[in-house]
C-alpha cells in the first residue's frame, strides 16, 4: 500500500510538472522502482550518479592530469635511481692477518745518478730482518740523465764472494801501469788492442790494497807483452781525485773499478757510448796476471784487434759488462712481513769504497703501491662503490726529489715516512677485494754515512672495511606502487576542489542562491 502510494505520488509530480512547462528529471525520477518490502530502492533498473567533475571535461583537469602523470614518472624515476645506486657500509675493524702473511711492495724508480753497477736493494724490520742486495724480482736498466734507458737489462751477476788480494807486505814494487789521463786516454786506447784500467782514489782502503798487485801484476804484463813490439794488451791506471770529469765519462762511482777497454768495439752504433767490461774477479797478482792472459790469448799478433764479442772462455762472473750511462732505473717488487720497517736503496760493495760527498740519491718515482696489483678493470668496479677509492693507492706516483751535491748541500739522504692502511672491500657477489692505502711524508737530511733513499713503512693495526649493501626488489614495487596511488589520489583531491570552486564562482557570478 504504501509502495502503491509513492508510485502514485511520483506520477502526479510528473504531470504536474509537464503542465507547468517543465521537463521531468528522468535522471532522478525515472525508473525509480522501490521494493514492497523495503524502504530502498531496488538495485535493477536503478542508475547511480556519477559525480559531476569525473564527467565534465574541463581545461583545467586536463592539465592537473598532465602534471600528475609527469610528477609520477619524476618520482619513478627517482625511485629508480635510489634503487639502482650502490650503498655502502664502513666499518673500522682490526687487522687479523696472520703472522704468516707477507706485504707486496711494487715499485719502478728511477736515480739519474746511481749506477747500476753498484744499485742495491735492501729490506729490513723491526723484528731482525736485513735482507741485502735483492736481485731475484727486480731489473735494472741503464738510463742517462733525462731517465731514457740506454740498453737492455743490467745484469748484476750472483752475489759476490770476499775477494782475494795478496798479502799485505813491506816488500817493494815497482811501478808497471802506465798513468792515464784526459789528455792521452782516448789515444793510448786506441793503440792497443786490450786496455785495463784501474779507476782509483788515493783516500780509498780497496784501492790501496789493490795497488801493489796491481803494479806487479803490470811489470810482468809489460814484460810478456811488450807494448813496443806486440801492443796487444796494456795495463794503466786513473787518479779519480786528480781526472774528475775522466772518471764521471766511464761512470765510475766505486773505487777501485777495473775496466777492460777493447779496440774496435770502443764506440757502439746504437748509442755512441764507451763499450767495455768491468772485472770484477780477485784482486791478487795471480789472478790478475792469468785474466791479462786470458784476455790477450784469443788475439793474434798480427790481427792486433779485439773486435767483436768475447770468447766464451771469458764470458764468466768476474767480468760482466759495465753500465752504459751514470744512472739507474729500478723496478720490480719485494715481499716484506707486516710489521714496521724499510726498503733501503743505496750504493753498496764488498770491497769497493764510495765518495760519500760525490753520491747524489735524486729519483724519479714512476709508481711505488703496496699489495697485489690491482687491475684497471677491477679498480674501475670498486670506484663504482666509492668514487674516492684507490686515490691513495699510488700516493708517491710521479713525484720526484732532487738533490744537487755542493759544498752546502753533500750527503744527503732521502727519507719517506708511510703510514699504510688495510681496506678490504665486500662487494654484493661476496668476493672479497684487499687494497691498502698509504699517507707519505718526505724529507731531505744530511748523513754522516753514504746517502740513501730511504722508504720507511708502517702499517695500521686497524683496517677499513667496506661491504655494499643489497637492496630489495619487493621494497622496489612497493614504493612504486604507492607513487602512483598517491599521486592519483592527490591528483583526484586538487581537481574536486577546483572543479567546485569554478562551480561557486560561476553561480556567484549568476546571481544564483546555493
């Protein structure tokens, strides 16, 4: 009955309206069918408004749209970039390397004024390790002085053993050398076919020791070979103190230095440099005078020339060829425990003395590191983690320390104060990467010994660790998702309330009552 009545209602509502004039709102009215059993109005044929700013096209909400859609690729983007970018973590940790490990020193230096010839490496610590004269995983090469090599590897030759001289004695001896000086070398050198030559210094205790043998071993040369009738070989000797610049032309830096001058091979065609051989065997007058007759017995008396190579009798340890020009590089790498200590690199022999005021330990550092090399591929994928890794890797690389002996500036060593630090890097893959850093501190300080160059090395107890963390690619969605839901929901807010205050402002405008 009463859903009857309703109906009837609308019906005279309906005509009413149509005789006044006025169309019907079939949008609200019409089809409106309500159950006889319940106050709401049956769910077919009943149609839901669709608020008026979801189906009104306006300029406006095109361009919110547009804006909403751009803000949701920036923050996509973003979100991207925070999930594609590498994180980090650095922990300070202390350093369990065990008493077993050794630390790799890789170096490449260059001394414009050491010779190879008396170039030594040397490594000690604080634990009583003195290793002298490392040759095993180092080269040398010859080099001038604008650091060009002049030649192919400098052999050193084994370890020496003590080297013999004659007994010292009272006994007198005459002099058999011929005397050499600037003024004749070149031409006494060039008449006989075999010249040796014994750079000495008076002030020098190898050099006095070797002087007696030497001028005996001269007489009976001299007298064997006269150099008047068979001038195949002729023994003579140069004052250092006295031919400076004699004796800085043959590069000598240690006294006594023997040299064996051989006519026809006196100029090579690659270098122009002196080619010559160093004699580095005892010192005894036995001994000298046999390798005088070595040296002399391949030549013939009439041929009077030594061009060419050595025989293969002759090719031994104590005569090795001799540097081609006065400086020094040095590469390679040495291996040192992990405690405090330092890698020495100075002139040394045996049984030869040196100026220590004449030494000049000026170098070049191409490249000095510690640890294993680390290739440019690799090196390349931990700056990926931290761009500024690896920027003290090779702190010392390029970098050069000169010294110029004078009057004022003699015997001067040069030191290097490093501080090493451990880091190892964790990347997401879990393999390990091990680098160390170093700070360096340099100076220049005046020796009372024989200058060198001096690396001394410390290493932290502590060690930075790096590991790069993982992120989440359900953390990834996550955030996307609620980009674009919120933005949306934003979006949907700002269009409702301008599109009603357009609304308002228009029936304001109207004159209309709302």
């Amino acid at each position: 009955m009463d859903a009857f009545k309703v109906q009837v209602n609308l019906e005279n509502l309906e005509v009413g309206l149509i005789k006044r004039g006025q169309a019907p709102s079939t949008t609200r009215f019409h089809n409106e069918v309500f159950d006889c059993n319940s106050t709401k109005p049956c769910c077919s044929g009943f149609t839901m408004k669709i608020p008026r700013d979801l189906t009104e096209a306006s300029l406006s909400g095109a361009g919110l749209s547009i804006l909403a859609a751009f803000f949701m690729i920036f923050l996509f983007g973003m979100e991207l970039n925070d999930y594609l970018r590498v994180s980090t973590s650095t922990s300070i940790v202390v350093d369990k390397s065990s008493d077993g490990d050794f630390l790799r020193i890789d170096f490449n230096i260059s001394f414009p004024a050491l010779s190879c010839e008396f170039a030594s490496i040397d490594v000690s610590d604080v634990l009583g390790t003195n290793r002298l004269n490392i040759t095993k995983t180092l080269r040398k090469y010859s080099i001038d002085s604008k650091l060009n090599p002049t030649g192919s590897e400098f052999r050193s030759g084994p370890i020496a053993k003590a080297i013999k001289h004659d007994e010292e004695a009272d006994e007198e001896y005459g002099e058999g050398s011929v005397t050499l000086n600037a003024r004749n070398f070149d031409r006494i050198s060039h008449q006989h076919a075999i010249l040796v030559v014994n750079f000495y210094a008076p002030w020098c205790y190898w050099s006095n020791r070797l002087k007696p043998s030497w001028e005996k071993a001269a007489k009976i040369i001299r007298e064997r070979y006269d150099p008047e009738i068979d001038g195949r070989i002729l023994m003579g000797k140069v004052d250092c103190t006295e031919e400076v610049d004699l004796c800085r032309r043959n590069h000598i830096q240690g006294y006594p230095s023997i040299r064996i001058f051989r006519k026809g091979s006196d100029l090579r065609e690659d270098h122009g440099h002196h080619d010559h051989e160093s004699y580095y065997g005892d010192r005894d007058t036995d001994s000298l005078v046999k390798t005088m007759e070595e040296l002399v017995a391949p030549i013939s008396l009439q041929s009077q020339s030594a061009s060419g190579s050595p025989p293969a009798d002759m090719k031994d340890d104590s005569k090795r060829p001799a540097p081609l020009a006065g400086g020094c590089r040095i590469e390679g790498f040495v291996r040192v425990k992990k405690v405090p200590g330092n890698l020495i690199i100075s002139a040394r022999s045996a049984s030869h003395s040196f100026d220590a005021t004449q030494m000049n330990m000026s170098h070049v550092i191409s490249h000095f590191s510690f640890g294993k090399k680390i290739t440019p591929r690799v090196m390349s994928d931990m700056r990926r983690l931290l761009p500024h890794l690896g920027g003290s890797h090779d702190r010392l690389n390029g970098l050069s320390y000169i010294s110029n002996p004078s009057d004022s500036n003699a015997n001067v060593t040069i030191e290097h104060y490093l501080q090493v630090v451990k880091t190892e890097v964790m990347t997401r893959s879990y393999k390990l990467v091990e680098e160390y850093e170093y700070t360096a501190h340099s100076s220049l300080i005046h020796s009372l010994d024989i200058p060198v160059a001096k690396f001394h090395f410390e290493l932290s107890p502590m060690q930075v660790l790096i590991t790069e963390n993982s992120k989440s690619f359900s953390h990834f969605i996550t955030n996307v998702c609620a980009i674009i839901g919120g933005v949306f929901t934003v979006a949907g807010i700002l269009d409702s309330i301008l599109h009603n205050t357009i609304r308002l402002v228009k029936k304001v405008e109207l004159g209309k009552n709302f």
